[in-house]
DNA sequence: TAGGCCATCTGGTCCT
DNA sequence: AGGACCAGATGGCCTA
C-alpha cells in the first residue's frame, strides 16, 4: 500500500488548477508538496548530518524552522486529502448518475417492449422478468405462425392470420407475483382462448435450457389459442422507433 | 411478517 | 482516463 501522500500527490496530478483552488490556497505549500512527494512523505533525516551541512540542532532557530516546515506539511497533508476524498467523491456522483440513467434507459426500453406485446388489463404491468420471458416467447409464437402459414393453412396464409376481427387481451395475469408460475398457467388454461388448439406445442419450439430455460412448459409460454386469438392483441403491429 | 420486486449505490472490470 | 457495463448489497414498498 502506498503512502498516503504519494495516492494524494498522483490524484492531484490528474485535478484541474480550479479543483485545487479550494484547498490549496497557499502557494508555499503548493510548492511543498512536489518534494514532499519525491521523499515519500518523509522528511529528509539523511541531510542532516550530512558533511558539510551543520546539523539544524547545531544553528540558532533552525528548529523552530523544522518545526514549522513540519506543520506546514502536516497541513498540506490534510488539505491533499481532503480533496482527494473530493475528487473521489465528485467521480463517484458523477457514476451513480450515469448509471442511474443507463438503468432509466434500459427501464424505458423494457416499457417499449411491454408496450408492443399483448395487452394486459390496465392495472396489471408485466415484471422485468415476464416481460422478456414473454417477449422470448411470442416472437418465437409469431415465427411459428408465420412458418405455420407459409406451409399452407387452409384459407390463406400469414396476412389473414394477422387481420383478426376482434382485439382483446387473453392472457389472465397472475394473481400475485410469488405464484405466477402456478397462476399463470392454470389461468390461462381456464381462459375462453385455451380451449382453442394450439399449434406451438410443435416439437420445433423453443427449446429450454440451461442458458434460457424457458420454453412451451413455461407459464409465460401460453399463448392459447395463437393465432386467431393472440395475434389480434394489436399493440405488437405498430412499429416502434 | 416474509417474500418479491424495484431503485439506487458501489466497486470492479472492460472498452474506447 | 473516462465511460459503459455488470453484479452484489441495501433499503423501501407492496401483497398475501
């Protein structure tokens, strides 16, 4: 671990003359500091008794002297940290703030999403979880419809499929968060859409595993009915910018 | 009260 | 060096 003077010395190094203003305001002990930091923070004991160079104990006021560069440095010293702790802390505000509004984005995007799938009854809103699930889920549904038409249903193929004549949601919402995977999928088997036959229990669907373990056994994989009834929740037919 | 969900803070790592 | 991204920790809110 570093001394403290030489983390203090190199983030000074890195902070504007205006960040230094506040704390550094004597310019001697601005000037301390840069030979602070060559010596580490130590005084330089080894000069004393170096020849030549009568020892401070040896001239009349010299430790007074001593004395005084000590405390000056000792100031210093704190000064430096505190705006080293200032520096950290202006950073650290400065990240929490980025990262507050890179999770604001990344929540808007998730409310784009939610916006463009299925709807559910007004006062019931898709978790961050369901709501990929879900999304996972349906584009897989919508490709297999599409896969389903081209291979020739009866009556035309994927541009009927997406021209339905009603728009309801038909997908109950779980009653309470804890239970959904019960839930959801009881509910959606008892719902007027589930008694329709589905094509995505085909064996080509989605298959889970261990990197996304979700799939037609999924809660969140009921799509009852699809497509005459899931695909005529519009909302996943406006195009999103 | 416990459990689930969420927002926020934080430090570490990676990338430009 | 600074920003983006990530995961863990923490505390608040809500519901059963």
């Amino acid at each position: 671990m570093p001394a403290p003077l030489e983390i203090c010395l190199s983030d000074l190094d890195c902070a504007s003359s205006s960040d230094l203003s506040g704390f550094l305001t004597d310019e001697e002990d601005c000037a301390r500091l840069q030979p602070a930091a060559s010596a580490s923070g130590s005084p330089a004991p080894a000069r004393r008794g170096s020849p030549g160079m009568p020892a401070a104990s040896d001239v009349p006021g010299a430790q007074d002297e001593e004395q005084e560069r000590r405390r000056r440095r000792g100031r210093a010293r704190v000064r430096s940290e505190a705006l080293l702790h200032s520096l950290r802390r202006s950073r650290r505000v400065k990240a929490n703030d980025r990262e507050r509004n890179r999770m604001h984005n990344l929540n808007a995007a998730l409310d784009a999403l939610r916006s463009v799938l299925p709807s559910f009854p007004d006062d019931t809103k898709l978790t961050k979880i369901e709501t990929l699930r879900f999304a996972y889920n349906y584009i897989w549904a919508l490709a297999e419809t599409l896969r389903l038409a081209d291979q020739g249903l009866p009556g035309g193929g994927a541009r009927e499929l997406l021209l339905p004549p009603q728009c309801a949601p038909c997908l109950p919402r779980p009653t309470s968060p804890s239970s959904d995977a019960e839930s959801w999928g009881s509910g959606a088997a008892a719902s007027p859409c589930a008694a329709a036959s589905s094509p995505l229990s085909d064996p080509s669907s989605p298959a889970a595993s261990e990197d996304f373990p979700y799939g037609p056994g999924d809660p969140l994989f009921s799509f009852p009915g699809l497509p005459k009834d899931l695909l005529h929740t519009t909302p996943c037919f406006i195009p999103y910018h």
